[in-house]
C-alpha cells in the first residue's frame, strides 16, 4: 500500500493522511492512442511526429513505447516546435534553426569546444559545430541517425519529418521499451544529460499525453455534453492542491498531507475541477470530494462500476462505505473512462476509473 496524499484539498483526518491508496506507477505507463492534437503545436509539425511514430520500427524494430507525445515534448524544449518559421507541405523548415556556436565562449552556457565535423554542411558555418533544427542536432550525432522521411532521397535535419524520425531513432537506441517510465528518462537524459532537462521534457511528455485521448462523445448531448466538454477541455493543465473553482484554474494552497503546496501551481486539484466542470452547466457543487458525494442521486459502489454514466461524479474512499473518508472524485465519461486531476506532479487527464484505489461508488446530477 502506497504512503501519499489525498488528492482534494479539504479536512483531512489522522486515518486518511496516514495511508491513502493511489493509482500505482505501473499503471500510469499504459499505451495511449496516437490521436488527438495539442493547441501548440503547428499542424504539420504535429503531422511529423506521428510520420515518425509510424516510421520508426523500420529502423529499431525492437523499439517499444514510441508515442507522438515524446517528439513533441523533445520538440517543445528544443526549439518550440520550430514556432515562428515556415513549414513546407514536405516539412522544409525555413528559416533553418541555429543553435549557438559551441567554441567554449561561454554563450549559452557553453564552455566545451565542438570541433567542426561536417564542414558547414548541416549547420552553416566550418569553424565549429552547432546544433541544427527543430531537435537540435549536432551535425555528427546526425550522421548517425539520419534518415528520409518524406521520400525526397535526402536525410536532412532541417526538414520536419527528417529530424522528427531521427530523434524517435536516437531515443529507441538499440530497442529502448518507452512505455516504461525509467526507461524514457534514460533516453531524454542521454538527449542532454541535466536532471533539469529530464524533468522540463517530461512535464511536456505528460501534457501532451493528456491532449492525446480523445473520447467520443458522439451520443452525449445536453448538459451532461457541457460538462465533459469542459472538464476534457482542461487536459493537461497541472495538479495544484486546493487550485481551482467555478471559474477556472487557480493557484492553489499549502499544503497536502504529504507536504506538497500548490501556491505556485496554477490548476485544478480533483474537486476543483469537478466544481469547474459543473459550473459550466449551471450546476454549483461544494468544494471537497467528500461533500461533493452528498449532492444528486447517490450511486452505490456495491452496483459496480457499469452502473455509471457519462457526467456521473466518480468518488473514491480510503474506506468504501464511509463517504466521511472520500478522498479523490473525478468525472466519468463512458466506456470505464474518466477525466481525472489525480495528484501533485500530474495534469488533468483521462484515466481508467480503476486508476484510483477504493472505489465508493458515484453521484448522479444530471
């Protein structure tokens, strides 16, 4: 049994901060779909991504765990998926992306010298080495990794699809199994090996795992549609304990049973979403998961989770049966599926409803 916190800001008792069951590391690994979108993302840079997912087998056929998610939140750090040039329909990104000359001046934190290897080919300039394009690759590392992508016959780090299947090469190394948490850090740390680093490209990873379910709401109408809509519209955004109201994302407050403040985090904890969500529909819920499980038609746990539908509050309890120990609620969106603000360092996301332990049942509104 796991030692954390409650995910809801609120009263908490002596039983409850002591031992509250979450959502084990292992499960938070599982496969996502390729789907979905990111609002940051251009589209054709986002089309990269996905052309390299699909590429990257060829190369390291024992590559497991290759997700969009992962080039995006490389991407992201490195050059804010190229925003602000041009992206051809075959990828070429004009202007060409530049790093800093790595002569050991100094600039940008360099102080180790990169003799020049390709003698301006791919990074412009014969007296030392920089990094190139939207991964930002030094040109040697590229010689290693580069391939074509979009079928032009040339391996160019400057063309999307190109730098986008090179980074998803480099990351697989000789068959890295990605959908493993330690296993991904090791090959962002091998990227650019800083903690730092690891953690900055990691928070985007999660994020954009976030943006990449996309549940069907195609048979849900009404204001259960503007509550799901609204909570789903959330994804990605930070855990922040006791962050959130009717109106939107907040900074939170200090601080969880485990020590964790939301003072500086800009978000939503479980309820908060879940009073956000609601609000949207006109429907005002009070602030703790625990009071919230008072409100609307009450759904047994004993009734099993089929019992749930699309909009239903889904409550979970240090001690089913005790609604007084309700610790975490979250929404449910059909087919076992809920959007779900579960614990500091996470986002908003959509999660089984089995993600969380002691399951206390749900609560009807509309």
């Amino acid at each position: 049994m796991l030692l954390t916190a409650v995910c809801c800001a609120g009263p908490v008792s002596n039983a409850i901060s002591a031992y509250v069951a979450l959502q084990s590391a292992a499960s938070e690994q599982g496969a996502v779909d390729d789907g979905g979108t990111a609002a940051d993302i251009p589209p054709r840079m986002l089309t990269a991504y996905k052309r390299a997912v699909q590429q990257v087998g060829r190369h390291v056929p024992r590559c497991r765990g290759m997700r969009w998610p992962i080039l995006a939140g490389i991407a992201k750090v490195e050059s804010n998926h190229a925003t602000g040039r041009t992206v051809t329909a075959a990828g070429d990104i004009r202007p060409k992306i530049y790093g800093i000359l790595l002569n050991g001046s100094g600039a940008g934190g360099n102080t180790t010298v990169f003799p020049d290897t390709d003698n301006g080919r791919f990074d412009g300039t014969a007296s030392g080495e920089r990094a190139v394009g939207p991964f930002q690759f030094l040109p040697s590392t590229w010689e290693g990794v580069g391939q074509d992508a979009n079928g032009d016959k040339s391996a160019d780090p400057h063309n999307a699809d190109d730098a986008a299947l090179g980074a998803a090469i480099y990351l697989c190394g000789n068959g890295r199994d990605l959908a493993k948490r330690s296993q991904l850090k090791a090959a962002i740390f091998q990227y650019n090996r800083s903690s730092t680093y690891v953690a900055n490209v990691l928070g985007w990873i999660d994020q954009y795992t976030a943006a990449a379910r996309s549940p069907d709401l195609k048979d849900v109408s009404g204001k259960v549609r503007t509550v799901l809509e609204a909570a789903l519209s959330q994804r990605g955004v930070p855990y922040s304990w006791g962050g959130g109201n009717a109106n939107g994302p907040t900074n939170g407050i200090c601080c969880s049973p485990s020590g964790k403040s939301g003072t500086a985090i800009r978000g939503f904890d479980c309820s908060g979403l879940t009073t956000y969500a609601y609000a949207k529909a006109g429907i005002r819920l009070p602030r703790t998961a625990a009071a919230q499980a008072g409100v609307g038609r009450r759904i047994p746990a004993s009734s099993g989770t089929s019992a749930l539908k699309p909009g239903d509050l889904v409550f979970y309890a240090y001690a089913p049966g005790r609604d007084s120990t309700i610790y975490h609620v979250g929404i449910y969106l059909g087919a076992g599926q809920m959007v779900n603000a579960p614990r500091p360092g996470a986002v908003v996301r959509v999660d089984p409803v089995d993600a969380m332990s002691g399951y206390a049942g749900g609560a009807r509104l509309l």
